[in-house]
C-alpha cells in the first residue's frame, strides 16, 4: 500500500496522522484516508473535490499534475506527501 504522510503544518489545523492506503491514483489512496479521517478531507480538498488551491501533493518526488481529479497514478510502494503551502515576506 502507498503510505501518504500529511506535513506538520497541516497538523496544526487538522489531525492527519501518517497512513498507509490502497489506491492507483491520487484519488483513490485520498479516498481510503479520508474515509477514515473525514476532517481531513475538508481541510485537503475543495467543495468540488479538487485540491485547494493552497495545497499540494508530491508522489515520489513529483508534484501531481491533476489538481481536479487527483487522477496521477500511484504504486504500491508510492510515497504521497501532502503539502500546505506556505507565504509570507
């Protein structure tokens, strides 16, 4: 199974602990997280679904190219990391 780790700067807001889920895309391994985390979905994902705008996510190593669908694949051995994006000056 994909194991997604949520940053710290989201656990702050929101209690996301590091998981394991099965999935072949993005969507998917969210999905089983969220099933059991629905706090989490809210505070990761828009009312549509997509990803909110002040977020990202890393498969391997590469941001994913699918904001709306969440549609990048994912392996059984993918590392997913869950990113807030940060600003200031």
């Amino acid at each position: 199974m994909a194991r997604i780790v949520f940053t710290a700067n989201i656990q702050r807001h929101v209690a996301c602990p590091e998981a394991e889920a099965a999935g072949r895309t993005v969507r998917e391994v969210l999905e089983n997280v969220f099933a059991e985390n629905p706090q989490a979905r809210g505070y990761v994902l828009d009312d549509q679904a997509a990803l909110r705008k002040h977020m990202a996510i890393f498969v391997d190593g590469q941001i994913v190219r699918d904001r709306a669908r969440l549609t990048d694949a994912v392996s059984e051995t993918s590392r997913i990391y869950v990113i807030q994006a940060l600003s200031g000056g």
